[in-house]
C-alpha cells in the first residue's frame, strides 16, 4: 500500500525539498505518494511549483481557528512532511498525526536548532563555531522547535573556504536525499 502524504511548505518556501518528495513519490516502488501540498499563502512559490507539477494544493490562511482547518485540510493523508515550514504546528495536527508529522532541519540536530535557527543562518552558525562537519535531520515533530525524536541524519564536510551559502548549497542536496529515505524509514518501522 502507497501512504498518501501532505507536504506542508511555509509562505515563502522555494519548495525544493517539496519537489523532490514529489518525483521521490512517483517512483514505482515508493512506499508513499505526495498527494497534497499545504501553504499558508496562495502567493507562496512552493505552492505555485507543485500545481505545476500536477500536485494538488490548498491554501489555509493564518487566523482564528487555524489548526482545526488545518486537520480539515489534511483529511485523507496518512502522513504530513514540513517543508521550509517555519511555524510551530498546532497541537490539533499533533493529536491527529500521532509520530506522523516529519521535519528536515539543515544541521545535525540537536546542534544548531531551535527559535531563530533557519535557512542561512543555521550555516553562519555552523561555520562561526568551527565545525568540520555538518549535515540535515529529518526528525518527528512535537510541539517544540527542532526537538522530536531523529529519525535520520546525513553529514558532510565544512570545507576551510566554506561561505554560508557553499555549505547551504551542499547541505540541501543532501536534504533531497535523506527526507524520503526518512519518510520510508518510519512507515516501515510503523508496520512492523
Ligand atoms: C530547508 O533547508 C529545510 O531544511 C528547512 O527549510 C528549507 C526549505 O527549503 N526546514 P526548500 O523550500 O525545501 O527548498
């Protein structure tokens, strides 16, 4: 059986790690298929790239009763990826994926998580505090930052040139490739 899965991608998410579930998912023998993208905004380039990809989208605005609307939407799905999702997620879509809501992070969590710490500014960190190594966590997502058991990490070099967009640009592609095998991993594990 194929999981049918939502990607949920923020306002202003370039919508690359949502792509690559979606072609990832196309596979014959993918265990899940992304059948749904979720943004907050209608103007959100994530959402304009996956309804050209034939995916389809809904859009549930910020506001009163946001995560009520926001479990309506997701009606369906078995499983719900964040993708450049940058809010915390209402404890409505925590109740009703138990274990069941993932998030990639572009550092080797629990380093450089937390408040504050996304897109580039992970990879300044990374880079200020000397590190050889880096990499992304794809993690379950509980009602806290960056906090959620990890699922699965993938490291690379911080070369001594590095600039934070170098190791971003290295970082992200490891991204494309870990969160499926991620996604996998823990459908796997929950039918065992
Ligand atoms: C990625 O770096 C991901 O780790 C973080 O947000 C970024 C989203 O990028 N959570 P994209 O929209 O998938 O290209």
């Amino acid at each position: 059986m194929t999981e049918p899965t939502a990607v949920l991608v923020g306002a202003h998410g370039r919508g690359s790690n949502m792509s690559a579930l979606i072609e990832a998912g196309r596979n014959q023998e993918s265990l899940f298929s992304i059948e749904l993208v979720v943004g907050t905004k209608s103007t959100s380039p994530a959402l304009e790239l996956a309804q050209r990809l034939g995916v389809s989208t809904a859009v549930v605005p910020i506001g009163e009763e946001y995560g009520p609307r926001l479990v309506e939407a997701l009606a369906g799905v078995t499983w719900v990826c964040l993708a450049g999702y940058m809010r915390l997620l209402p404890l409505e879509v925590l109740r009703n994926f138990p274990n069941r809501v993932l998030n990639i992070h572009p550092s080797l969590l629990p380093n450089y998580g937390g408040k504050g710490m996304f897109g580039i500014h992970v990879h300044e960190a990374v880079i200020a505090a000397g590190e050889k190594e880096s990499g992304c966590t794809v993690h379950v997502v509980n009602e806290h930052y960056d906090e959620g058991s990890i699922v699965l990490q993938s490291r690379c070099p911080v070369l001594d040139d590095d600039s934070p967009e170098s190791l971003a640009a290295r970082v992200l592609i490891l991204e494309h490739q870990t969160y499926k095998k991620a996604l996998e991993k823990q459908i796997r594990g929950g039918r065992t």
